[in-house]
C-alpha cells in the first residue's frame, strides 16, 4: 500500500500536519483518478490497480505498462484523451470534497481522543488503588503471586453463592407452584359450588398458562405433566357440566346476554368449540325434528309409531316449507350471532352446515327415493322444481350475510387468551356424553371444525351453500341419462300402430302431430338443463335430445317398412292388373292399392321435410343456447365459469365431471360455427336426428320405386322360364299360300316390349308428380345405388346434395335413373342367372331382347353397366365362347352363368 510521510519543512503544528496530510492525500488521489477512469477502458478492478501502484516506480510507468498491455496504444486518439483528461478532473473533484469532510471530521474528534486518554488513565489509577487497599499491609505475602490464588477462591465462592441463591428462587417457585395446583382442584369445587363459573373458568385459565413454564423445567415432561393435565382436563369437565344447562335455557331462551357471558366462560377453559356445538345444536333441534319426523310419500312410518293415521307429504310440497322455516330460524339469528359470536358470517355459515349434516335422511336420499317411486323419469321436473326453491332458500340466506357483513365492524382479528400446544384444555371422554359430543359424530371431515390460534371453529363461508346443493350434484351428473328417460316416458309409444291399408294424409298427419310434441318436449329438456345445470350438461342434453328425435323418427321408418313388406306380401299373388280408375292413366298396369300406396309414401315424403324443417329450426335456438353458455365459458375469470345464485353452487358444477373434454370441444364447436356462420355444419348437432331422416326417407323412395315398377317386375317374373331359349332352330313366319317365309331379323320379345313400354310411360307418369316438393326431398341417394338393396343413410354428402336439386326436371331426371338402375339390377342379378338352358337360338333372341332394353335404358339417361355384358356374352358363338371362356384366368360371374347357360363348361 502507499505510504503517506510528512515534508521536512513542516512545524510541529497539528493543523498543518493535517492540512499537508490533505495535500498529499489530494495529490495521489488525482494519480488514481486516471485509474479509475482507465477502468472501463483497461478492465482492471481497484484493487489491482492499487497493487500494481505499489510495485511500480511512477504513475506514468504504470500507466504505459497497462495501455501496452491492453493494446490500447494504436487506438488511442485525442478524442479518448480528453475522454480520460474529463473523467480525471470529475474523479479528483469528488475525491477532494470525500478528503474535505474526513478533515472536518478529525479535527472534531481530535479534542475527545484527549478527553478518552485522560479518562482511562484515571480509571487505571483508581484500579490501582482499590487493588492495593484489597490486599492486607499486615500480609506479607500480598505482593506474592499466591495471593492471586487467593483472590480466584474468593471470585469462585462469589459465584458459589450466587447460584445458591439462584436455586433457592427457583424451588421456591416450584414450591408456590405445588401450592397452587394442590389448591387448585379445592378452588375450583368451591367456585362450582358457589356458581362463580365466571372466576373458575379464570382461575382454570391462569394454571393452563402455568403448563408451558413448567413443562420446560420439568425433567420428564410427558410423566410430570400428565397428571396436571388430566386435573386440568377433569375441572374444565365438571366446568363444562356445571354450565351445560344454563347454557341450554340460555340459547333455548335467547338469552343474548346470557349467552355471550357463558361464551367468555368456555373461551377462558378453551373451549370455544363446545359451546359452538352446543349453541348449533340447540338451535337446529326445531329444524332437524320437522325434518326427520316428518313422512313422506313412498316412506314407511318408523317401527313403533303411534301417528299411523298421519297422511304422508309429497316431497315437493314440504320441501319449500321446510326451507321457508329454515330461512326464518335464520333471519332469527342474524341479531343474536353478532352479540355474542367476534366471527358472524362464519357462525351463521356452519350452522348452516351444522344443520343439514344432522338431517335424517339426508336429502340426497330422499331426492333419490322420487326416481326409485311412483314418480318414474317424470320425478326429473320434480327435482328442478326442489332446486329452484333451494336456490330461492341460497338467495335468502346470501341476503342475510351481505347483511351481517354490512353491519359487521371492519375486519378484527380476535385473539383468544387460549393458545394452541399440549397446554390447551383437551377433552376426556368420560362416562357422560354431552350434547357437544354427540353433535360432533355428524360432521363431515371435509367440513369439520378445527381450532386455530383464535379459537373459533375454521370455517369456510362458502362452504354452506355446497352443502346445500351437494344433494343435487349426483342428479346433474346424470342429467343427459335422467332426460332421455323423461322424454321416452313423456312421449310414450313413438308411433300410434295404423293396421292395413292406410290412407296417406291421416298417416302423415300423424307423424307431423306426434314431431310437435317430440319438439316441445325437446325444447322443454333447454330449459331444464339450462336451469338445472348452467349448460354444464349441455353434452348430455345433446346426446338425449339427438336420441330422442332420431328414435321418434326410426320408428316411422320401421312402420314403413313393415307396411312395404305387408303390402309385397299381399301383392305377390295378384299378379293381374286391372288398371287405375284415373283415365289418364287407365294404359298403366297399376292396382288402386299401388296408387294408394304411391300417395302415402308421397304424403310420408312431404311429412318427413316438414319435419326436416322444424329441425333445422330446433338446432337453431339449440344452437343458440349453447353459444350463450360457451360464451360464458369463454369469458369466465381464470377460466373457470362458476355459475349459479351462490359462489359454492357454481364450484360444485365446475369440480364435478360434467366440466369434462367433451364440453369444451362442444362448445368450441359452436363458437367455431357462430363465428364462420356456414349453414354446412348446422347437422352437426344432433346427427343421428338427420340420419334417421335421411334413412326414413330412403325406406319411402324405396317404397315408391317398388310400386313404380311392380308391373315391370310381374312381368319379368316368367321371363326366364320362356321355351325361346331352349329352341333348337328358328321358327318360319307363316306367308301367302301357306309358304312359310324364314325371319331375316328377329323381334323383341312380348315380355321386353311390354317392359320397354312400361319404362317409356315412366316419364309421362313424373310429369303430374315432379311438381310435388315430397319426391325431391333427400333425392341425393337417388343419384347412386341400384335401389334394391338399402344405401349409406348417414352419408352427409347426400345430404348436401339433395339441397342442390330442386327443379322439376332434375328430380324427374333423378326418378327416372334411380327406377333404370333398379329395373336393370333386378334383370341382371334376379332374372338373368335363372335361364337354365340357353340354345344358339335362345343367344339371338336374349341378344335382341338385350339390344331394345338397352336402347330404352340410354333414353332414360342410365348406363348400361352389366346390362351390355350380357348381350355381349350371349351374342358371340359357342366356338368362339368356349375359346373364351377356357382362355380367360379371371372369369366373371356373367360369363360364368352365360357358359353354364349354353354348355360351354363340358
């Protein structure tokens, strides 16, 4: 470090000593000042830089080694200079005015430090002295160094006594201690005898205290204190039992000064929890007692009861009563808890909680007991009645605590005397069994009260109203499986069973009739969980409403198709046509029974897109309601959405498993719908509904085709049996003179010329019906398929598509294709394969019959598909064929039938 030496011409004065110390101090700080101000450009820390000074010769020697070393020489130009020149002179500045103020502050102290040397050296004299009159001038070996030894004995007797003393106090304690917890149990007697509780409980309070002092002194504290404990414990008992009446005719009574004195009583023995049990117990004994003795309907009387005449109570009438008296008890008690409880809000809440955990039964049975009755699925309108008299209650109880926490002082944390530890008061359980005691075995462990530092029961306020609306939550969960069954049940057998054959307006008059109700009740179901659940069951709403409606609407379609397979079965004997009474259609080979079939199937047709329509209107304010609640959702703080006239009745709903994955992807995709507003995506709601339509609607136009080509099929029902395909040579036309001329060309058969014309009357049959909105409604299935077998109802594409194809000639088109596709499938697959023996001559025939059909199948706008495989197979020649058929790897069906046919397989 560096050294600072005064000059040689210097005097002796002290001032200019320290102002020449100044002056030097001034002159090497602005040799450091260049250090400091280097720093930023060198890198180097205070205290290097100091010792680096120290192993320099000069400044300027330092300073050239750290700018060599640093690299710095090459860069430094006169704009870093007067850089470092301004930090020097800013840096020496400061360090003078810090060099100043140290000067002011020695030159102040410089008096004092005389004044201290002064005063200790008279302090050592003045020792001196005193250890000079200790020693004895008769005692020739005071100056010896025995006589230190001497003194040591004399210190250690000091101390020898001093812990004496110090012992002496502290059994002393001990004994006054003894005295008093000998005397305390005589005390207390003698109070309890004089009904002084008052000074008892005080007197039991100042020796609790005493526990913690002499546990700390004792040596085994478990073994010392026990039995002062269980003294404690027994007084603070035969305390308890002593106020225990008095207390009971206080409360009974309302005795709100009565009651707060006993309260300053148990809070002194700690405990405040006693008589909280005591109070809540004696308050709810009018509540709980109309409660437990009351019967209700499907209820048995208790064994042994005299009151067999008293008529049972349905549910929903006592219930509100009950409430409406509890909430009275209430309103009761929000001018007395404030008198005596520090902590009101938290009173009124537990015993709130208090009370309806002593409930027998509990709610929740009771509520469950309305589905296991008489009251079936319907009991689910029931119980959202209960629940909106429980949330009139929830309100009515939430007014009464804004009203103790508008009348309440400003939040006082209220110390009890009492403390936590192994000194409190703790309870024995004796032979007696208190009311307190008994009361305690009902309380939840979720709700059970706990003692803190301040000796109230620890309560959470919001805990009441969950209590109230846990009996309701198990029922909520199940909302979606509890509605269903209320709708099955309200909407009893899904279709009136119509016998015969029925006419097509009654029938479909029907079904719109019976769609009214289904979509009331569905309505009716919004509004229930909207009001039961907050929307939290909306998945469950959505999946009973989907089911609902699409088993209302498949069992019409069941009824379809039992009515279509009647009516086939009917119809296969009759296999004459006597025409229709209607003129224009008189060439037409169709009973009254196809005509009257064609119009319910047409009726049916109209009454599903009736239905269809009402739908879509439904999905609407479905739609709207769950954006409503996904809005909620969206919006709720922290995201979690608590609805609900009570905090508590809201949590309840957000903890329990209705808040599941499914509802989240529910509503976001409603809020994805709203926002896009694409009417593509409006089926997406209840699906199984729109598939159920759309299968409903398949089974009519199967119907329709059916009876469209029943002539047709009747026809074609002796075609593979004709002798034309066994003929073994061409038969000769008959001409002139009896010469018979050979045929050049061959004919269409009768049966092919019957059925070409009957496909050629199809379109003059569309032209009255293509103007009826029944035949195009869910044509998007017409479009594909061959009609015999049942199609892809939950397609959503057809769906779509069939809201393309409005106009009459599209539909008319679309008819005429599906009845093609249909009529050439039932020739190819049904007809065909049944030709057994198929001759050369046969081959020409069926090839000719084939070539017209084809013909009139092109007119109508179908291709011909498996239809020209055929009269491709049986136009080539036997040679030619079976060299065909041998050669090919992959023989079709066609062919394989063709071969068999005309005996190509030997």
């Amino acid at each position: 470090m560096l050294a600072v030496t005064p000059y040689p011409n210097w005097n002796n004065s002290p001032s200019r000593e320290v102002r020449g110390c100044a002056r030097h101090f001034l002159y090497m700080s602005r040799q450091l000042v260049v250090v400091h101000s280097m720093e930023p450009l060198t890198g180097i820390s205070p205290a290097s830089v100091i010792e680096q000074l120290d192993r320099s010769p000069d400044v300027l020697t330092w300073l050239n080694a750290v700018l060599d070393s640093s690299g710095q020489e090459a860069t430094t130009d006169g704009a870093s200079l007067d850089a470092l020149l301004t930090a020097t002179s800013i840096a020496a500045q400061s360090t003078s005015s810090a060099l100043e103020n140290t000067i002011d502050d020695i030159a102040r102290a410089t008096p004092r430090l005389v004044y201290d040397l002064h005063f200790t050296r008279d302090g050592a004299l003045a020792l001196k002295s005193v250890l000079a009159q200790s020693i004895p001038s008769d005692n020739p070996s005071a100056t010896t160094p025995g006589h230190f030894n001497a003194t040591s004995k004399v210190l250690e007797k000091l101390h020898y006594l001093d812990t004496i003393k110090s012992r002496m106090e502290a059994a002393r304690d001990v004994l006054r201690e003894a005295e008093s917890w000998g005397a305390l149990e005589a005390e207390v007697t003698a109070l309890l005898a004089e009904k002084s509780y008052a000074r008892a409980a005080s007197r039991l309070s100042a020796s609790a205290k005493l526990m913690p002092v002499s546990r700390s002194a004792a040596g085994n504290p478990g073994t010392a204190q026990e039995p002062r404990r269980a003294l404690l414990t027994s007084l603070a008992n035969q305390l308890e039992a002593a106020v225990s009446p008095d207390l009971v005719r206080a409360v009974t009574a309302n005795d709100v000064e009565s009651c707060k004195s006993l309260y300053a009583i148990f809070v002194d023995i700690e405990r405040e929890s006693e008589f909280r049990n005591y109070y809540y117990g004696t308050r709810r004994i009018a509540i709980v007692e109309t409660w437990n003795q009351t019967i209700l309907d499907g209820e048995s009387m208790p064994a042994g009861s005299s009151e067999h005449h008293r008529i049972p109570e349905k549910l929903t009438s006592f219930y509100p009563t009950f409430l409406s008296s509890f909430l009275s008890m209430l309103n009761g008690e929000r001018h007395s808890i404030p008198a005596i409880f520090p902590d009101p809000e938290s009173t009124l809440a537990f015993l709130i909680h208090n009370t309806l955990t002593a409930l027998t039964p509990s709610p929740g049975q009771r509520f469950a007991a309305l589905f296991h009755g008489s009251g079936g699925a319907s009991a689910l309108k029931d119980m959202v009645k209960l629940f909106q008299v429980t949330e009139e209650f929830a309100k009515g109880t939430e007014r009464i605590m804004e009203k103790l926490r508008a009348s309440a002082p400003s939040a006082i944390s209220v110390a009890s005397p009492s403390s936590s530890g192994e000194g409190r008061l703790s309870r024995r359980r004796s032979m007696r069994m208190s009311m307190s005691w008994r009361s305690t075995s009902s309380i939840s462990g979720s709700a059970k009260q706990q003692s803190g530092s301040s000796g109230i029961s620890v309560v959470d306020v919001m805990e009441w109203d969950q209590c109230l609306f846990q009996p309701f939550l198990d029922f909520q969960v199940d909302f979606g499986t509890l509605e269903r069954r209320l709708l099955d049940e309200a909407l009893g057998p899904p279709v009136v069973k119509l016998q015969g054959v029925v006419d097509g307006d009654r029938a479909a008059r029907v079904m719109r009739e019976r769609a009214v109700d289904v979509f009331s009740a569905a309505e009716e179901s919004i509004e229930r969980c909207m009001t039961f659940t907050r929307g939290y069951a909306s998945v469950g709403l959505v999946r009973a409403l989907d089911g609902c409606v699409s088993a209302f609407v498949d069992a019409w379609t069941n009824c379809v198709i039992d009515w279509a397979n009647a009516s086939s079965e009917a119809g296969t004997s009759a296999l004459s046509y006597s025409g229709a009474e209607d003129e224009e259609f008189a060439d037409l080979d169709y009973t009254s029974q196809d005509w009257a079939h064609i119009q319910r199937a047409l009726h049916l047709l109209a009454a599903a897109r009736a239905v269809k329509e009402r739908l879509g209107v439904f999905e609407t304010r479905l739609r709207r309601a769950l954006n409503q609640v996904a809005m909620a959702f969206r919006t709720a703080v922290n995201g979690l959405y608590t609805p609900g006239v009570t905090k508590g009745e809201g949590v309840l709903l957000a903890q329990s498993t209705l808040n599941s994955v499914e509802l989240r992807d529910l509503f976001s995709q409603v809020l994805q719908s709203q926002s896009t507003g694409s009417s593509a995506v409006a089926a997406v709601l209840l699906p199984s509904s729109h598939s159920s339509l759309t299968s409903f609607a398949r089974a009519n136009q199967r119907t329709l085709q059916r009876v469209f080509l029943s002539p047709l099929f009747v026809h074609l029902n002796a075609y593979s049996s004709l002798p034309l395909w066994s003929a073994s040579r061409q038969e000769l036309v008959p001409g002139l003179a009896g010469v018979d001329i050979p045929a050049f060309s061959l004919s269409p058969s009768e049966t092919i010329q019957r059925v070409g014309d009957g496909l050629l009357n199809l379109p003059r049959l569309f032209e009255v019906y293509a103007e009826d909105d029944a035949l195009g409604f869910e044509i998007g299935a017409l479009t594909k398929g061959d009609g015999l077998m049942p199609g892809h109802e939950g397609d959503d594409s057809s769906a779509v598509q069939a809201e393309q194809l409005h106009s009459p000639e599209a539909v008319t088109a679309a008819w005429l294709s599906s009845l093609g596709r249909t009529m050439l499938a039932h020739l190819t697959r049904n007809v065909l394969p049944q030709i057994r023996v198929l001759t050369s001559t046969g081959s020409a025939q069926l090839a000719t019959d084939l070539g017209y059909l084809s013909t009139i199948i092109r007119a109508l706008g179908v291709e011909e598909g498996d239809l020209e495989r055929w009269r491709t197979c049986v136009s080539i020649g036997d040679e030619e064929g079976r060299a065909d058929y041998l050669a090919a790897e992959n023989v079709d069906d066609i062919l394989r039938s063709v071969a068999k046919m005309r005996g190509w397989l030997a």
